[in-house]
C-alpha cells in the first residue's frame, strides 16, 4: 500500500499500479492491489485519506463507506 501512495506523490492520479475511482459526490477510492483507501480532494493537490481497508469482496461494505462518509463530513463542515 505504502508503495501505492508513494506512486500518487510522486506522480499524482498517474501513478502506477493504481486505480481511481468515485464513490459518491467528493468521496473517492485508491485501489492498491488488495487494499483500499477512500479519500476527498481538499483543493487541487490536497488529498486527505479518510479509511483504509482490505478488499474482501467485489463491493465497498457499507460499514467501511460510512467511516469514510462521518470523517469527510467532519473535515468538510
């Protein structure tokens, strides 16, 4: 995973080895291999990672979307 994020910093949403992709409004998800990371986008370059987890199944498990959703919406407000 550590690899992953050190992809994204280096160079950004064209990292390699990593998917993108939107959950709902400004939650996002990092797919690394068996891991995941939900995360919002601040400003253009300031990502805050909310949640991570590992994949053990085909969906996002509701309880793992509502961590991330509670920390967005108190980051947010």
């Amino acid at each position: 995973m550590f690899d992953g994020l050190d992809q994204i910093e280096r160079h950004g949403f064209n990292a390699i080895r990593v998917q993108f992709r939107q959950i709902e409004g400004k939650l996002w998800e990092i797919k690394v291999s068996s891991q995941r990371i939900l995360y919002v986008v601040i400003e253009r370059e300031e990502m805050v990672l909310l949640h991570a987890y590992k994949k053990q199944g085909q969906k996002l498990p509701i309880k793992e979307r509502d961590v991330a959703v509670k920390r967005m919406k108190e980051l947010l407000s």
